[in-house]
C-alpha cells in the first residue's frame, strides 16, 4: 500500500533479470498497464541465490472494487 488510497505497489520475484517489470490491470477488461522496476538481492544462505525484486505501483483504482492483473515480466 502506499498512503495515497487510490494506489497499490505489487511485488514478486523472479530468478532471471527481465528487460521490464510491468503490470496490466483493469476492472472489467484489462485496460491499463504500469511499468515499475527491479533491484537485484542476494540472500544470505549458504547458496547465496540472486533473485529480483520487481516493484510496480498501479494508480488510478477505485475502493471496493475487484480488479483483474497480469504481470509482464
């Protein structure tokens, strides 16, 4: 969450660095699309695993609604 309430950061992780950290979204039909960005971090453990950490905030949205995303990794 951030503070402003019409906002939501969506994070994940993936072991391969992608060209983009974008999420699509919409309400009925996925309509908009926001692009955020990655940061490496290694654990740790004794494997030392490099993994990235995408950041995207989706604007825009509207309380008590359901939304529908997909992520483009």
């Amino acid at each position: 969450m951030t503070a402003n309430w019409s906002q939501m950061i969506v994070t994940w992780t993936t072991f391969d660095k992608t060209n983009t950290s974008t999420v699509e979204y919409g309400i009925n039909s996925i309509d908009k699309s926001s692009v955020g960005y990655s940061t490496l971090f290694v654990d740790g453990g004794n494997e030392s695993r490099a993994l990235y950490i995408h950041r995207v905030i989706l604007t825009g949205l509207r309380p008590g609604q359901k939304y529908s995303e997909r992520i483009i990794a």
